[in-house]
C-alpha cells in the first residue's frame, strides 16, 4: 500500500489524478438539459440507499427537527458551562460563611472544562457500539439531573461535584452531535448545517456570560441552576421525541474493507494493497499503480481503473470509473441495509441495535493520532477554547474592578463576543458549501476535495490570533474607554471559534468517513486538557507577571497553532493518500 515516501513522491498531476478517501465525484460535467442546454449536476454523496429507513433519505422538517434538537443541546451545555463565570466574583458576597480564594473558584470553570472533553473517551465508543440516541439521551439525562440537583444542595465541594457532573453529561454535545451532521447530510449540506451546530455551540457560551450575573445578582447565586435545569429538562425532552437513531449500516461493504491477501508473485511488491467494493461508495476509491492489481473477492473485478500505462506517474493513467458504471447490481445487494427498517417516526425513535466489538471501538480513537489532521485540530481548537475559557473567566474579573465597576453587569463583556459569533458563523454558512461546489466545478473531473474548504477558515486564525494581543494590552492598560477593546478582543477570537471548528469538522467527516467520530474524541480530549491548563493556572501567572506576557504567550502558542494550517491546504491530499491504509483498515 502507498505511504509516505510514495505520496510525496508523486509529481502534482497524478496527486491530482488520485482519488483517495476523501475525493469524491461531486459535480458531473453538462449531463443534464436544462432549457435546451446540457448543465453541470451535483451528485449526492454518499449514495443513499433505496430504504426510507437510511437518514440520507428523510424528508427535510425531520432532518432540521433532529438537528435542531441536538443543536439546542450543544447550545444548552455551552451556556451552563459558562454561565457560572460572571458569578464567581460574587461568590464570596453570597457565601461569606464559605469564603473562597479566586483560585478555588476558577475551579468551578476548569473541571468542568475538563471533563467536557475527557468524557468523550467513552461517549463516542458507546455511540459506535450502541448507537447515537442512547448516548444523547443518557448524557442530557446526567445533565439534567445534576443540573436539578444543584437547585437543592449548597456549599462549595458540593457544587465542585455538580459543574464535574455536568460537564459528563454535556460532553456529548461536542462529538455524537457533529456525527449526527455527517449521517443525515450530503457532502454539499454539510458545510452550512455544521456552521449552524457550531453557531448554537458558541451562542450558548455567549448567551450564559451575559445572563449569568444578572441571575445571580439579581435572584441568588443558585438561581442558575434553576435556569439550567429548566433549560436541561427542555434539550432531553427533544432529545427523546425529535431526535431518531441515525447512525444506519448501508451493508458488509458499505465502506472501504482491507482483507489478508496471498503474497504477491516476485514481480509485485511485498506491500499489500486495500480490497475496495464499489457497491455502495464508488467514488471513494484510492488510485495506486498497476501493479497493485488483486480482484475484488466479493465482485470478481480491480477497484480502480487503469489505463494502457498502469502507473500513477501520468494524471491519464489512473482515471476513476463513475458511479453508473457499477449500476447493473440489484438494490438488494447493493443497499442492502442491515437491521430493522423503521416504517413510521415512532418506530424509529427506538433505540439502535448493539454492535459488539466493544474493545476494538474504545482502541479505536487512539488510532486516529496517525492521522496528521488530528493534531492540527487539535491544536486550533484547543487554543481557541482556551482562549474563550480565560477571557470569559478573567474578563468579568477585570470589568468589576476599577476604573470600571461594572458590578452586575460584567456578562456584557460577551456582546462582543456574541457580534463575533454572529459574523464567523454567517461567513461560515454562505462561503464553505458554495466554495466546496465552486471548486469541484472548476475541476475537469469534478472532483470534491475535504481541503478546498480550509482556505476559508486562514483570516479567522489570524484574527483570533490577533484578538489575544489586543485583549491582554487593553488588561494591562486600563482606562475608561478601554472595555472597548475588550469586547472588541473577545469577539475577534469567537469570530474564529465559530468559524474553525464547523470546517475542521466539515473536513474530518468529508476525508475519513465513519472515522470522523473517532477523531473526534481525541480533539476534544486536547480542547478540555489546555482550556483547564490555562484556566487552572492563569490566576497565578496573572498576579505574578499582569495580563501582557500570559496574553501574549497565548497569542504565541495560537499563532503557532494556525501556521499548521499551511502544510494541510497544499499537501493535504498527499497526506490523505499516505495514510490512506490507517483510514481503511479502521474503518
């Protein structure tokens, strides 16, 4: 199978040619008449099943109920995560019988932050094992009763319990929800109804900066888990009756498979290369050398198709064949979905059948680490999370003492931030699918490549970069009007937040498939570890050296974390191809 040294060595034209996972046929070249004229045609991947029971094929208001109800949930776990932050300063007021240093109560924000990412080692291999609605109905469950818990119980350690609890219970939101994304929607839907996830994810950290002190000044610092459980109980109640099993196995070979294949004669390598069936993803192919010519064992046929030269050093030489060419198999070999077909709504509001495999499913996430795109993401989203954590946590902080003294009105401090989510996440809506399709057009082929969207998310990086400065000098130097500066630092780095995790996540679903969920498990494990750092430890390091040189190295990391971008815009196809073995034999 090619690795490395192989991708790398291929000239431009056959990296091009090639059709790793990832690459699909998404525009067809004037096969369709329209007033007269032959046009351009999208063609919908993946191939839906002939079954009304596959996701790909429900009726619109059930697609945008389901994703509204998830949505709704990522927006509800945000905002109790949030909420508590402009409440901390308060605390000592409310409690003086249980005083607490700044430290301590930075805690409160920390775990929970932590836990909102380490629970997702469990979550997403229980979602691969039993499916997608237990899971999201057993984590808004958790939240919901911690969250009602909260309304009855005091004291410091006890509430240090509940923020761990609902962190648990909200870390679903952050991977089992963006799957649903990838099993309800095309590759040309996904782009807009990920910018809407991730626009709902943002605005509930927004919404609970600005509402929370006022709960708490205003009604009671435990006020807000009254408002958080009302909230909670509303997300699992459409969690229960909206939101319908859609993870749906298309068949045994619904995805690419690697079998133990017989060593090749002396005239072939020793590498093996990956047996792909072309029954249900047909796009989705990798194109290698002729050489590598061992036959589909279920279909009697090679799955790629070669020309007279048989080598991938000519962009002639490998040219994918079209779906249609594989039409002649029957629907009930080629669809073949397995498990219950679900007639009516009600029915498929029962929960998914058990997969098995239970250790091969929790080993799996670790396995995505080979991927290079895990580690970027990773990164990013970790340093813009942790970059939100500490603004929203030591902005408040700073709002209530001189020269502002804002008191009860701190949370406004996440306006800003509420504008900059509000622009990232339109940008993100209108620019990510029409570029996907814009430049699958501009291709003879009509190829659709995962990179072609991030060149979109590049200005956010910098932007948000950026924003870390402009935050830590308007800190450092206070003055009347510099709370503008302020607003307008934080609302630079959730103008990135709202545009850099839709597209990373767009990407990973695009490029590796039923693996995206896996991969999504270890970049949340890194966006809960360097948020809890940084949250953890910035007090310290606040008091010791002011805002300037902590706001700065995180603006360094941050910057050093985007720079990463590059090598995946202009190689990450190559990358694709050479680590196409992991994809396949994992998946």
């Amino acid at each position: 199978m090619p690795g490395w040294k192989y991708a790398f060595s291929l000239p431009s034209a056959a990296v091009k040619a090639a059709t790793p996972p990832g690459t699909v046929l998404l525009i067809e070249h004037s096969t369709t008449v329209q007033n007269g004229r032959y046009v351009d045609r999208v063609v919908k991947c993946p191939l839906p099943t002939a079954s009304r029971a596959d996701p790909l094929n429900w009726p619109a208001w059930r697609k945008a109920a389901c994703m509204t109800s998830v949505s709704f949930y990522a927006f509800v776990s945000n905002f109790i995560s949030a909420s508590i932050a402009p409440a901390l300063p308060i605390w000592n007021l409310s409690f003086p019988h249980d005083p607490r240093p700044v430290k301590d109560l930075m805690g409160l924000v920390a775990f929970n932050v932590l836990l909102l990412g380490l629970s997702n080692i469990f979550w997403v291999p229980l979602s691969n094992i039993f499916g997608r609605r237990p899971v999201l109905v057993l984590s808004t469950l958790i939240l919901f009763v911690a969250t009602a818990c909260g309304t009855t119980m005091g004291g410091f350690n006890t509430t240090l319990i509940i923020r761990i609890l609902q962190g648990i219970g909200s870390s679903a939101s952050e991977t089992v929800t963006p799957a649903v994304v990838g099993d309800l929607f095309f590759v040309h839907e996904r782009g807009s109804w990920m910018a809407f996830y991730t626009a709902s994810l943002a605005c509930g950290s927004v919404v609970g900066g600005i509402s929370g002190g006022y709960i708490a000044n205003r009604h009671g610092w435990f006020k807000l888990f009254w408002v958080g459980a009302a909230l909670t109980g509303l997300a699992f109640a459409c969690i229960v009756f909206l939101v319908p099993e859609t993870s749906y196995d298309r068949g045994k070979h619904s995805l690419p498979i690697q079998q133990s294949l017989p060593r090749p004669s002396r005239y072939m390598p020793r590498t093996r290369a990956p047996v792909l069936s072309l029954r249900t993803l047909p796009s989705i192919r990798l194109t290698v050398p002729a050489r590598f010519k061992w036959p589909d064992a279920d279909l009697g046929m090679t799955w790629y198709q070669t020309s007279s030269s048989g080598d991938l050093t000519s962009s002639s030489s490998t040219t994918p064949a079209r779906a249609s060419k594989y039409r002649r198999f029957p629907p009930s070999s080629r669809f073949s979905g397995s498990g219950p077909q679900p007639s009516s709504f009600l029915q498929s509001l029962r929960f998914g059948a058990y997969k098995g495999h239970v250790w091969y499913h929790f080993k799996k996430p670790w396995f995505t680490l080979r991927l290079p795109a895990t580690w970027v993401i990773m990164l990013q989203y970790g340093g813009l999370v942790g970059g939100v954590a500490v603004i929203s946590t030591v902005g408040p902080q700073i709002l209530s003492a001189p020269p502002y003294q804002w008191a009860e009105h701190t949370g406004l401090l996440f306006v800003g931030a509420l504008i900059g989510i509000i622009f990232g996440s339109a940008c993100t809506a209108l620019l990510v699918d029409r570029r996907l399709k814009k430049m699958a057009k501009s291709q003879d082929h009509g190829y659709a490549e995962p990179e072609s969207r991030i060149a979109i998310m590049v200005p956010a990086l910098a932007i948000a970069t950026c924003g870390l400065l402009v935050f830590g000098f308007c800190a450092r130097y206070p003055g009347k009007n510099r709370w503008i500066g302020l607003e307008f630092a934080y609302g630079m780095v959730t103008f990135a937040l709202a545009q850099v995790p839709s597209i990373w996540y767009s990407y990973l679903i695009d490029a590796y498939s039923q693996l995206a969920s896996d991969c999504f498990v270890m970049i949340c494990v890194l966006r809960g570890l360097i948020p809890f750092c940084w949250t953890f430890f910035v007090d310290q390091w606040i008091r010791r050296d002011g805002y300037l040189i902590p706001f700065g190295c995180f603006a360094a990391a941050m910057g050093l974390f985007s720079l990463l971008v590059v090598p995946l815009m202009y190689m990450g196809k190559r990358m694709r191809i050479a680590t196409a073995r992991y994809v396949v034999a994992n998946q």
